[in-house]
C-alpha cells in the first residue's frame, strides 16, 4: 500500500460555518491554508494556489 505524503485527514476549526448554496458548498478562506496553499485575498477577489514541489 501507498502511504500518501501528506495526512489529509485532519480536523480545521472554522470561525464561519461551511454553507451550501444550491448545492454548492462554500468554505471561509482560511479552510484552505492547512493544506499548503498560497492564499491572496485582495480587493474582494480571492487566489488560491496549490503549492508543488518534487523530490
């Protein structure tokens, strides 16, 4: 078996509930920096980047 390189698995606290709007879900921001992500808030948009590295 693969072990993966990362333990997804993890619990996050949420200063905001997670909604979901016709069947979309929404999550805050911060959600997504514990999984090694650049996050840019500027001026009401929003950038989220998925960091990649290789051995």
């Amino acid at each position: 078996m693969i072990e993966p390189a990362y333990d997804m698995l993890k619990e996050i606290d949420s200063i905001r509930p997670v909604q979901n709007q016709k069947g979309i879900t929404y999550v805050p921001v911060p959600f997504f920096v514990p999984f090694f992500n650049d996050v840019v808030v500027n001026d009401g948009n929003v950038s989220i980047s998925a960091q990649v590295s290789t051995i």
